[in-house]
C-alpha cells in the first residue's frame, strides 16, 4: 500500500489531501462527474474526515452528513473510505440498511467503486457479516497485522444478532490487540432507521435514570461503540430529523455535520413539486388503493395510463432518442404483500394482452386500432414537457419492439431468502412492483414512471414519506418522460416536505451544531419524525393567529432594543381611540428589519425561544420563495409611561405573563375592538408591549417590554424542538 499522509487536522477539510486512492477513484467517478462535482465531492468528504476522531489518538466522536434522497450518499462515503485509507485508518464498519437487499447492494457497490478484487485486491479487505463461526476474528487479525497495511472493509446488517456478532470479533483477544488504538470508521447508512433508541420518550419519563430501556439495535451500536478504543460514529441520512432532535445527551446524538451539494443532474423534491410540478400526476380519490378502506377489485384506469406513458417514454428515450439503455417503472401500493401481488397480477395481465394486440393482430384489426388509440390519447401527456418531440407514428413504431422487450419483476419480503439481483441490460424496460422492499435505500436503476396510490390515515412522519421517494435521483437527460403518480392527500404532504427540508437545510448551511437551535419548522399535518425516539421535552406549537412571549429576562437588553428600533423608524397612529392605553403606533417595515428585530430580542424561555427562532427560519424561507416583503410593528399604549399593569401567573412551576392584550371595550364614544384586532390580516405583525407587573414577589411593579405575533394565514406553520 502506498505511504500514510500524515496531516494535522484543521477541521475544515481543507488540510486532507487526496492520496492515491482517493485520486483513483475520483479518476473512475469522472466519466459519471464533471470536474466541478469531483471537487465538492472532495472538499465534502474532506470535511467529513477532518472532524473525525485522529487515526493515532484513542476517543470518539460522532457525526451526521446529510444528502437529499437518492443524491448521491453512497458515492460520498465510499470516498470518504478511500479518503482515510489514505490518511491510515485500518478499519470500516458499515451498518447497510435492515434489509439482506440493501446490505447487498452497499457491499456490491464498495467492491466494484473500489476495484477491492481487482488492482486494490491487497489493500482492501471486504467482509460481508463476518461471524465468530467462520473465524473471522483470525481473518481480520491476520489482515491487519500484514506489512502493507491493508485496510478491513465490514459490511454488517443493521440488527442486533448481526451487529453483537461483530462486536465480539472486536473483542476478541487478537483483534483487539491487532487493531489496538488505530482509528475505525463506523458508518450508517440511513442512521435515522433502526439505529435510535425507541425507548426514549418511555425513559424521560421515568424517575430513576438506572431503569432506562434501550431497544436491541441501539443497544448493540453502543456496545459496538464500547469496544473500540478510537472510532468516529458517522450517520448518513436524507432525513436527519430524528438524530437531530434525540437529547444531546445520547450518545448517538451527532456533534458534527456536512450538507452534501448534489450533482447538477439530480432532480430531487424541489424539481418535481416546486420548479416542475407537471410531473405530478393526480391519481383520482377512487383509484387510491387501501387494503382495508378501499381494497381495488379491478384494475386502476391511472395505472393503465401510467404503464402507457411509461411505454411511451422508453420508446422515445431509450430506442429513438438512445439517452439511456433502459428505463424503470415503480408500483408502491402498499406495505402489505397480498396488494404486490394483485398489482403485478394485473401489469403482467396488461402486457400480455397489449403485446400481443400490437404484434400479432393484423394492422386493420379493430381491437390493435382501439389501443393504439389508447396510446394516442395519452400521447399529449407524454410529451408536454419535450422540446421538438417525435410524431405519434415514430414513437408507435418503436412501441412494436418495446412491447416485446420488458420484465416484471416482484419485489417482496420472502422470508430470509434474498430478493434475486435485477440484471438492468437485460431488457429495454423493467416494472418493479413491490412493498416495503421497495422502500428507504433502494435504488430503482433508470427510474422513470412511479405509481404509488398507498396513503396514511392520520399524521405522516415527514422522514417516512421523504424515504419513499426512490423517484428523486439523477434524471435530468430524460426527465420530461418522468412521471410520478400520487394520491391528492399525498402530494399535499410532498409540497410542505420539500418547505421543510429547504428551511432546515438553509439553518444547517450556517450553522454548527452547537449553533443549530434543535427546531424544525414544517407543516402542522405531519409529524417530524416517530415520537418513540423523542423525549418527553420535546417541544411542539402551531403558530396561527397571535401568540405572546414571556419576556421575563433581559430586561435592561430588551428596553435598550425597543428605545433604538423607535428611534431609527418613523412611526404614525394606527387608529384615534381617544385614551392613551388605546392608542397605538405603527410602522411598515421590509421583512429583513423584522427578522433582524427578532433576532435582537431577547428570550430565555424554552418555548418561546423555540418559537421565535422557527419564526426567523420562516421568515427567511418565506422572503426568498414567495412576495413576502414587508411586516407592520406596532408600539401598544405609547403614551403610557409606565406601561399596562398586567399580573403574573405561576404555570408549571414557572412564571408567566397572564395575558398581554387587552380586550374589546368603549373607549369614550368609540368601541375599541381589543389589542387583538391592531393588525392587517394578511401581514405579519409584531406588538411591543410595555407592562407593569403586578405580583406578590420582587416582581411587583417591574417594568418590561414582550411581544405579541401576529401569524396570518400565509404565514401559519408548525414547529418542533428540543430545549
């Protein structure tokens, strides 16, 4: 093997130079990368290794890189591989995915990234779930002791037995003392599934910390975890919000991240349900398959159409145009089996039946002219988003050999046997129809045409639907033949995911972690994550309408910042209603000047420190992505020196303002509507407040300024957080 680079972290990547195996395998990548992608490829991976745990120094630590689905997180830890096998880390653990599917998959493609059996045979060593029974421990030692310093690559399932096997090996007396102190990579794959505790809301709950429950696989992580002297523990995920908000006190929680750049040919959520929503196609309220509520006894009619799109796009992409050498089509009815099995009963029924309609039927045979009608009235669909697309009569002939040129393949759970590997070039066209097999960190080759009419009765986990998009992926050469089929319900739920994710990324793009509040900001109709993994703390709130803050601290901070913002704005009178405690100023501000004043406001209390903090996230995403461009403040009972006498209320323990606006009353002649109505309703509006507490304690006859929001419509979103 070639000479260690020995460098000193600086944590910014940019210290870790790419030796010989990393340049060779960027040297592979380019024929898939343009020269710009292989650079951020490398500067990413680089920061990645540089927070990582020294190769000589005994210690832990732990991270979370985050990609978009199907954007590209295999190549990025593969290159992280080759990275710190050039750097001299002797070891890499894989957790690759609950499925023998994906485990095969991941190992597949390190060898074959690698070359680990052919010209880096000697300095990679892979071992797909090593077991104390085939006396791995031996292999392993016997690897790591040979002078030329190969490195072990172990890919292990994500599942106690699996994973307790492997630690035992570690454990052994010969690797542990053949490994000694040299650093170890441990490497998640989708770290968000499986790998949290599922005790943690039951243990928040209990009293005595000693009695706390750990579900098996986290349990097996940490005792993995335990065992090696210096291993860095590196989640990779699309959908970070369950480690992200775990209590930073588990030993999971990541205290490290990087945001993975997708490559310019990747078509994720925002391509399919922001920039280009004529992909989507509605799947009528009829045709949405339940296996309780609504159990389909025929064939779909939007199924039908899917397939002859589906037949259509490879006609012109793969045999007039040749931009690919197959496509894909996907059918996700639903995690039950028994409707894998219906659905496939009928795509394999249809391609029959229109194969033989096509081919062996005479050319002036009514039945051939009525689907080759059917295929004309879907033609429009097919080709609305093609520049100079090709005659109807072209594409029909392409069709007679398409049709003759395709394989179905059922993609269920058989027990422990495997799924059989698809062979792609086999055919023109594969149909993959299949159930939870189907799901989270499996890679569709080709895909092209997706048909998912399952949907959730109640709230949808925002990860849990965002991994079902094995749509998302590197389509740009033929995504005008890209389609997605989706219930109404559902596609709602993409559109507020793709919100979400674009606010957290942004958060996450300037933040550290220790900078990172733990608050995600998303629709109120889904939930972030399984509420098992979270503990009790968590912190939730809708914001629509007006809110109050309890600006109890900070006092002497809050009144200098309120007195400077009136001093810098010019401000005129809402509206005369004759007293001075009904009277109150305004001013239009651009949407940056109430962020910066929110930023300036100081909060200490949990909740309302979460909820200003998801408003400033909001905010932010709202101005880049929508008109949003001004906000009103408003300055309550100016006049009023001392402020509004308002009491204190013990809450939990705590104390809180009890209420800071006041209600509808006659004022003189008028009727003053209530603080509640000194808004516009489509605006957000900031109320300062100026009180005077009345209270038995030292806080009687305090003096403060607090806030009331006011979120209209527009605005309404919900948050989550973690004190």
């Amino acid at each position: 093997m070639s000479e260690t680079i020995s460098i000193i972290s600086s944590g910014d990547g940019s210290d870790m130079a790419a030796g010989p195996l990393t340049t060779a395998l960027l040297a592979d990548l380019g024929r898939k990368l343009s020269p710009e992608e292989r650079e951020t490829l490398l500067r990413e991976t680089g920061q990645i290794l540089s927070n990582c745990n020294p190769v000589d120094e005994i210690g832990s630590a732990t991270g979370i890189v985050i990609g978009y689905v199907q954007s590209g997180k295999t190549m990025s830890f593969t290159t992280l591989t080759a990275l710190a096998a050039d750097h001299g880390y002797r070891m890499v653990i894989y957790l690759a995915g609950i499925k023998n599917n994906l485990l095969d998959q991941t190992t597949k493609r390190l060898k074959s990234d690698l070359q680990t059996e052919a010209e880096n045979m000697k300095i990679f060593r892979v071992l797909q779930s090593p077991t104390m029974a085939e006396d791995s421990a031996t292999l392993i030692k016997n690897t790591l002791s040979q002078r030329r310093k190969p490195v072990v690559l172990i890919t292990v399932l994500k599942h106690y037995k699996h994973i307790g096997e492997l630690t035992q090996i570690i454990r052994t007396p010969e690797v542990r003392d053949a490994l000694g102190s040299q650093g170890v990579l441990i490497i998640d794959d989708e770290a968000d599934q499986a790998s949290l505790n599922t005790y943690a809301r039951k243990n928040s709950k209990a009293e005595d910390w000693e009695e706390d429950e750990f579900s098996s696989t986290y349990s097996s992580i940490l005792d993995l975890k335990a065992a090696l002297k210096n291993h860095t523990y590196i989640q990779y995920t699309a959908t970070p919000q369950g480690p992200l908000l775990i209590n930073i006190m588990d030993l999971l929680s990541p205290k490290f991240h990087v945001l993975l750049t997708p490559g310019g040919g990747y078509t994720g959520g925002k391509t399919f349900f922001v920039d280009q929503p004529g992909l989507i196609v509605e799947i009528p309220r009829q045709e949405v398959y339940h296996y309780k509520l609504n159990d389909l006894e025929h064939c779909p009619q939007s199924l039908i159409e899917a397939l002859q799109l589906f037949l259509i796009g490879v006609a012109i992409v793969v045999e007039i145009r040749q931009k690919a050498r197959f496509l894909s089509m996907m059918v996700h009815a639903d995690r039950e089996t028994d409707a894998s099995k219906k659905f496939h009963k009928w795509v394999k029924a249809l391609l029959g039946s229109w194969a033989d309609r096509l081919n062996d039927l005479d050319e002036g045979d009514p039945s051939r002219l009525e689907l080759i009608a059917e295929f004309e009235a879907v033609y429009p669909e097919a080709i609305k988003l093609m520049d100079e697309p090709p005659a109807f009569d072209a594409v029909i002939e392409a069709l007679l050999d398409v049709i003759l040129d395709y394989r179905i393949h059922l993609v269920i759970g058989q027990g422990s046997k495997r799924s059989p590997e698809i062979n792609w070039s086999s055919a023109s066209a594969h149909i993959l129809i299949g159930a939870e097999m189907l799901n989270r960190g499996y890679t569709v080759e080709g895909l092209a045409v997706s048909y998912m009419p399952r949907y959730t009765i109640g709230k949808t986990n925002a990860d849990t639907i965002q991994q079902r998009c094995r749509f998302f992926g590197y389509k740009r050469s033929y995504i005008h033949s890209c389609r997605v089929f989706l219930p109404e319900g559902t596609i709602e739920e993409y559109e507020d995911y793709v919100k979400h994710e674009e606010i957290m990324r942004g958060e996450l793009s300037t933040k550290s972690l220790e900078e990172f509040e733990k608050v995600l900001v998303l629709s109120s109709s889904m939930n972030p994550t399984r509420n098992n993994i979270l503990t009790k703390d968590i912190v939730r709130s809708k914001l629509l309408g007006w809110r109050q803050l309890n600006a109890l601290q900070h006092i002497e901070d809050n009144t200098k910042i309120v007195e400077e913002f009136r001093a810098a704005h010019d401000f005129t009178l809402f509206e005369d209603y004759k007293t001075p405690d009904r009277n109150h100023l305004m001013v239009k501000v651009p949407i940056d000047e109430a962020i910066s004043f929110l930023r300036d406001f100081k909060i200490s209390n949990v909740p309302d420190t979460l909820r200003k903090s998801s408003t400033i996230q909001y905010l932010n995403h709202m101005k880049e992505y929508t008109d949003l461009k001004y906000a009103y403040i408003f300055d309550m009972a100016y006049q009023v020196d001392q402020g509004r006498e308002r009491s204190l209320i013990s809450k939990d323990g705590k104390l809180k303002i009890n209420n800071i606006f006041s209600g509808a009353s006659l004022s003189g002649s008028l009727v003053y509507p209530g603080d509640r109505y000194v808004y516009y309703p489509d605006f957000l509006c900031i109320q300062i407040h100026k009180l005077r507490l009345k209270h038995d304690s030292e806080w009687n006859r305090r003096v403060l300024y607090t806030l009331g929001i006011y979120y209209p419509e527009s605005l309404e979103h919900t948050f989550v957080g973690m004190p």
